[in-house]
C-alpha cells in the first residue's frame, strides 16, 4: 500500500493507492504549519476510520513546494516505513521519462503532473492545473518539458481583490449562468470565474498557435470542476493526474 503527500501551498493532500486505485484522499491546511506529532495523528485518525493500518504501508513518496515543511514531513514519515520516503526533487530527475532544462526552477508538482502525462499518454499534451496557481504544463512527446505557464489560482484571485478592497465580500466559487452581475456577489463571480474561463481558452489557443499543431489537452485540481464550460476544451479531466504522477515516480525509482 502505497501513501502519496502532495503538499501544496493551500493543502497537504494524503492519498491512499492499493490494488490499482486511490482509495482515499485526505487533506489538511498548509499553513500554518503544524508539528509532526499533529500530522501524525491526523493521518492515524484517518486510516482508523477508514478501517486501514499504518503498518500495511509499504512505501511513501512526498511532493512539497512548501521548504518548511520538508523536513517535518520526512521526519513524520520515516517511521512509518522504516526507511525514508522518496522526496521528489532534482536528484533523481535524471531517472524519470520526462526532462526539464531547468530542474531547479520547476515545482515538483509539476513534474509529477508532466510525469503522469507523459506516461499515461505518451504524446504531446498541455496539462491544466486547477489549484493555488493555474499552471499550464506543456510536455512533448518526447517528454521534454517544453515550458510552463503560472497564473493565479481562482481561491488565490478572489482573495487578493476582496483583501485588498473596502466593500466587498468573500464569494462562493460558482459560476452564473449570466456574465452580466446584477449584484455584488454575481459581479465579482462573474467577473473573476467567466474571466478565467476566458483565459484558459485564450492561453490555450496561443499553446497551440506556438506549438503549431492541436495537442490533448488535459485538467486537474481541485478546482478543475468549477469552470465546467471549459470541460469541451479538456480531452479528460483527471482529479488524481498528481498523485498519479507521484505513483508513477515511486514505480520508477524504485523499480527501474
């Protein structure tokens, strides 16, 4: 039984993988940080109700783009296996399908998406991560990294402009039907989540103008479901297409 920590900067996502499928999904806030007596238990009450023992897990793999938190989670983790867990970084880049020409410069997220891309794929893709960031992944079909886009995620802009104004407020994430808002709320919506629809399908349509061809375009995150007009423009909406990847490079490095 496999145990995935994706630690994003909005949530540390623990992911269960046995007999071929991720069988349960956690999260917990990111920040602030906690001690690793906090994760722990987290983690225990988690696998007792869901009738799991720790001692079945034979392997961890962490993703983290957090640096505070890299050695907590080590420490947190070693325990449980007996032995470290496999930090995804780029000392073991050199081991993986996919290359990048700055391997110090590109989250570890992102290679894991570009990993689990590349490998359940294994042609051109553009894959579009829904989460604190938007990200545009653009892998080829010979598994270089042939570049990212970053923008701000949809929780990471309706924040920022409700943060920094006066008078209004916080807002569900739902898109109206109509793009014209006929109250506070429906206009910051409208504005910011029809905004983004518009901006995935211009950024999009530039990838594919750079690239000069059409490639299979791919969605993930938590957010992915939001913006669901954009699901014509998406070949598959994968919700684990991470943890996925982080299954793929524990296969890998460790397997060969």
């Amino acid at each position: 039984m496999l145990l995935a920590i994706d630690a994003g900067n909005t949530n540390i996502v623990f992911g269960v993988y046995k007999d071929g499928e991720w069988i349960h999904e956690w999260r917990f806030n990111t920040l602030p940080v906690k001690d690793k007596v906090e994760y722990e238990m987290f983690l225990r009450l988690n696998f007792l109700e869901a009738n799991l023992k720790l001692e079945d897990v034979d392997g961890i793999v962490i993703s983290s783009v957090v640096p505070q938190l890299n050695d907590i989670l080590s420490d947190f983790s070693r325990p449980l296996i007996n032995k470290e867990p496999l930090f995804i970084g780029p000392k073991i880049y050199d081991k993986l399908p996919v290359r990048t020409k700055r391997p110090y410069q590109i989250g570890t997220d992102l290679v894991s998406n570009a990993v689990a891309g590349y490998s359940l794929y294994k042609e051109d893709i553009i894959i579009v991560d829904f989460g604190t960031a938007l990200t545009f992944t653009i892998v080829g079909e010979d598994g270089l990294i042939q570049g990212v886009n970053i923008a701000p995620g949809l929780r990471t802009a309706i924040k920022a402009l409700v943060g920094n104004t006066a008078q209004l407020p916080e807002v569900p994430l739902e898109l109206p039907e109509s793009v014209l808002g006929a109250d506070t709320i429906h206009a910051i919506q409208s504005g910011v989540l029809w905004g983004y629809v518009s901006m995935v399908e211009g950024m999009l349509d530039k990838i594919h103008a750079e690239l000069g061809k059409k490639t299979k375009v791919v969605a993930t995150g938590g957010l992915s479901s939001v913006l669901h007009p954009l699901h014509k423009r998406f070949d598959e909406v994968k919700r684990h297409l991470t943890l996925d990847g982080l299954r793929l490079i524990h296969e890998i490095v460790n397997n060969g």
